[in-house]
C-alpha cells in the first residue's frame, strides 16, 4: 500500500441498523481498549492513538443527517429514502465491478 491508496473520503453507508453494525467494526474509540476488548475491530487493528483511531461514525440518526448534510451538501436524505432505499431493498440496484459504480437493473 502506498500513501497515494491511503486517502481520507467520507462514505455514506446505508443498512438496516447500520449505526450499530458500523460502531461494532470500528470498535471502541480508544485504540488501547479496543485492541483489548475487540482485537479484530478496525481501530484496534489500524488505530494509532486515541485521536489517530482510524475511522469515523455517526453515533445516532441525528448526528448521520447532521454529518451527511456536512459532507455531501448536495444530497438529500429525504429524496434517497422516497426514491433510491425501495430499489436497493427491492435487490434491483446491482455494483458494476468494472465500471465501479451502482446501476439499476431492469424490473423484472
């Protein structure tokens, strides 16, 4: 890995419960606790320091809109849930490995 993969981007995840899933692979927010209670978390594995742990997560769905609304001002919550969330739930959103992005399949 060189320093040019290591880059800093924001991402939207979007899951059922998602807060929770995303806060257990991140682990604790002290890398030394976390490398003692949750060997396998993210922070426990690439964290450097407290203030160096490697990632970031919303800790609740106000603090997610607040930071979505930060980051991606041109995204709209409201808009995705009522239009995209159906689709992905729906299965009909497929990853392109090649071209690296999401389509929409054809309704079935």
């Amino acid at each position: 890995v060189t320093e040019n993969t290591l880059r800093k981007h924001p991402y939207i995840l979007a899951k059922e419960d998602g807060i929770r899933h995303w806060r257990d692979l991140m682990g604790p927010t002290k890398v030394f606790r976390a490398r003692y209670t949750s060997p396998t978390s993210l922070r426990a594995q690439f964290g450097l320091t407290d203030t160096r742990n490697t990632t970031h997560g919303s800790d609740s769905p106000e603090s997610a809109r607040r930071e979505i609304c930060f980051f991606f001002p041109d995204f709209h919550v409201e808009e995705w849930m009522d239009k995209d969330e159906p689709l992905f739930r729906s299965g009909r959103i497929l990853y392109d490995l090649q071209k690296q992005i999401h389509t929409v399949s054809a309704p079935s």
